[in-house]
C-alpha cells in the first residue's frame, strides 16, 4: 500500500513539473519557480542648459530706469492731453531768464522768466512769469503769473496759484486765485478754493460751493447767437 502512494506522488510530480522532495513533503501541486525580474537601471536627471551669457554686461549691471514722461492735463485733471510733452525745454528752479521766449517745443517752467512767452505746443508752469502768456495748453501748477493768458485750448490752474491778468481760453479749471477778466469760449469750472476779481464770461459754467467771484458773469450760446436761418416755403400756385 505505501509503495503504490509513493508510485503516485512520483506520477503527479512529473505530470506538474514539481521536484521530487516538493511532491514528496506536500500533498497539493505547487507552480514552478519564475526568476525574478532584473532591477531597472535608474534614469540620470536631465543638466539644465545654462544660460547664454552676456558678454557685454557686467554681473551686476544694472539698466537705467526710464524717466517718468511730462503730462498735462486737461479741465477735471484726470486724463492726459492728447498732445505729451515728449519734447519739452526744461527751465530749472534757480534759472532767471530776462527777455522774450519762443518755443515750438513744450515748456516746463520752474524758475523765474522776465519777458513774454510765446509757445506753440504746452506749457507747465510752477515757477513765476512777468509777461504775458501764449501757447496751445497750460497747466499752471503753484506758480505766479503777472500777464494775460491767451491759449488756444485747455488752462488748468491750482495749488495755490496766483494770476494777475486777463485770461482767454478754450476751456478752464480754476482753483485758484485771477484777479483780471476771464474768457472761455466753451465751459469754465469754478473750484471750491477759488477767487476771480473780474467778469467772466463762458458759454457753460460750473460753480462749486465756497468760490467767489467778485465780478459779472455773463453766459453766451453759440447757437442763440448765430440761428439757422429759416427755410422760406414756395408760395402755392393759383390753379
């Protein structure tokens, strides 16, 4: 009886492919040995590039900044004229010019300027004028002005400023003091911190809560002063 088991373990053993001590020592089948799978050679990091250098700047080279460009601006003070100071003459604080100027570049005024200005493009004044002034768009900002002001656009004056002259404008913003009569051909817009010693005459205008005006004012209509001529209907024919 013991042999014919030992004959059939051997038989089962060479029909599943199991040793002979494994057939022997248990009872159920067991699946040959699989090798083990080689171990996967580690991938190196890809090296950054480095980056190109410069040959012509320095390790701590530095660019220049650019400088803040000149702006003027228009009656509410909120938006840049269309026409920028790109190309401006720059009159410094402690530089006193005593005869006429004229420019066809803009001006930013600082120091003090004895004589008539004459500018086709803008001008910034925070500086002091004795004589009269003349240009497309100004923006008076703090400064003196002993003369009229004759622009053919925008003038905007505050801070403080002080103008003793007649003023002709396009349109003006005014928050500061003119002793001398005022002429804007479409709107002028009176501050709070305002003072005119002079008539003012525009064809809108707007006068906020605490100015003064010491003067006549009088409101023209362009289109009451000039009407349409009326359009004569043909008379109709006798039938």
């Amino acid at each position: 009886m013991g042999e014919t088991r030992n004959n059939f373990k051997k038989a089962m053993a060479d029909v599943f492919g199991l040793d002979k001590g494994t057939a022997e020592t248990s009872g159920t089948p067991q699946p040959a040995a699989q090798p083990a799978p080689a171990a996967a050679e580690p991938k190196a990091a890809p090296v950054p590039a480095a980056p190109e250098a410069d040959f012509w700047q320095a390790p701590d080279y530095q660019p220049p900044k650019a400088e803040p460009e000149l702006q003027l601006w228009t009656e509410s003070a909120a938006r840049p004229l269309e026409t920028k100071m790109s190309d401006e003459t720059f009159i410094s604080e402690s530089t006193v010019i005593k005869g006429d100027i004229e420019s066809v570049a803009s001006l930013y005024i600082k120091g003090k300027v004895t004589g008539n200005i004459t500018c086709d493009n803008n001008i910034l004044l925070s500086g002091k004028v004795d004589g009269n002034l003349a240009a497309k768009d100004a923006f008076v900002d703090g400064g003196q002005v002993q003369g009229n002001l004759d622009m053919r656009g925008d003038l905007v004056v505050q801070h403080n400023a002080r103008i003793t002259g007649d003023i002709t404008s396009s349109s003006l913003d005014l928050d500061s003091t003119v002793e001398g009569n005022t002429k804007t051909q479409r709107k002028a817009v009176i501050r709070a911190n305002a003072s005119v010693s002079g008539n003012l005459t525009t064809q809108t205008l707007v006068v906020e809560e605490g100015a003064i005006i010491n003067g006549y004012v009088s409101m023209t209509d362009v289109k009451r002063r000039f009407p349409r001529a009326a359009v004569q209907q043909p008379e109709p024919e006798d039938k």
